[in-house]
C-alpha cells in the first residue's frame, strides 16, 4: 500500500511538471488537491477559456481579485491617454498568468464588459512587461476606474509603444480572455 501511494505521488508530480511546466509551482496555493485552479471566493472578475492546460472547472480559469493577489505583484508608473496624471497600476504580469495557465503562444482575444474587444498577441505579454493590473495606485480598480482588469503596457518605461496600434490593445474593464 505504501509503494503504491509513493508510486502515485511520484505519478502526480510528474503529470505537473509536464503538463504545466515550472510556473505551477510558483503559485501552489492556486492549484487544489484535484490539480485545478482553486475556485474563488470572491466575485469573479476574469475569466480565461480556449487553448489553456490549467482551469477550475475543466473549460475556463475564473480568478477573483485575492486569486490574481496570489500572483507575484508588479507595478508601473504609466503616463498614458485615458488618465490626466500619471498614476502607478499594480498586478501580476500577464506573462505570469499566462505561463501559470500553460498558454506557449497564439493571440488573446479579450473582451471588456463594455462590448469592446480586441486580438492581443501573447507574444505582447513574452515580450513587454505587460501587466494585468488590478490596482491603481494602492487601491483596488473599480469599473468606474477602467477595472477590474487593465491590461496595461509599459508607456513610460517604453514610449515607442505610444501608439494607436498598442492603445487599441490596452484593454480596460476586461471580463474574458479566450486563447486562440
């Protein structure tokens, strides 16, 4: 009984080395005994579907915004055309999540609740230090503020990407995200 047990362990970590890669285990604690992605406790502020090797109930990736918090933080000091002032957007790197979901390339299709949507390149996010911010400075993003989910790109730290081109792909009130 024992061996069989290690035997099935041994199996288990395998299956995730494999079948998510290394970004699974920076985030243990998104991941529960079932090999899924926590349910949230919170409202669901995003929802990913398409071609991802990691969900919660076996079609999508729902976070809430203390699953997205697990995520490590990142923030940018962003300077951009919808805000008068500069301000400091928080959250995880679009990267992070995206490798943490087992996406290796393709497009982003990303819908706000608006109605808008646009194709984002996951390359964007391989690339840039592209964030899925869901702070603006220190405080929770509301819809009223562009949130809950900003996709936003590094317009300080890279003014080349001022451009309508990278605008129409900085996303605000995000609400899905289907991997193409």
């Amino acid at each position: 009984m024992m061996l069989l047990q290690k035997f099935e362990s041994m199996t288990l970590v395998c299956v995730l080395l494999l079948g998510w890669g290394a970004a699974a285990f920076a985030q243990p604690e998104l991941v529960d005994e079932s090999g899924r992605i926590s349910a949230p406790n919170g409202k669901p502020i995003l929802h990913v579907t398409g071609k991802i090797q990691v969900s919660t109930d076996g079609e999508s990736a729902i976070f809430d915004y203390d699953l997205l918090k697990q995520f490590p933080q990142h923030s940018l000091r962003v300077k951009s055309p919808w805000f008068d002032t500069e301000h400091t957007q928080s959250g995880p790197l679009l990267k992070d999540v995206l490798e943490f979901l087992g996406v290796r390339g393709g497009s982003m299709y990303v819908q706000a609740l608006n109605g808008y949507a646009a194709s984002v390149p996951v390359a964007d996010a391989q690339n840039l230090k592209v964030l899925l911010s869901i702070d603006r400075d220190g405080k929770p993003l509301r819809v009223r503020e562009k949130g809950p989910v900003f996709i936003t790109y590094p317009f300080t730290e890279m003014p080349e990407l001022h451009d309508e081109m990278v605008y129409a792909k900085s996303v605000w009130m995000v609400k899905s995200i289907e991997i193409q």
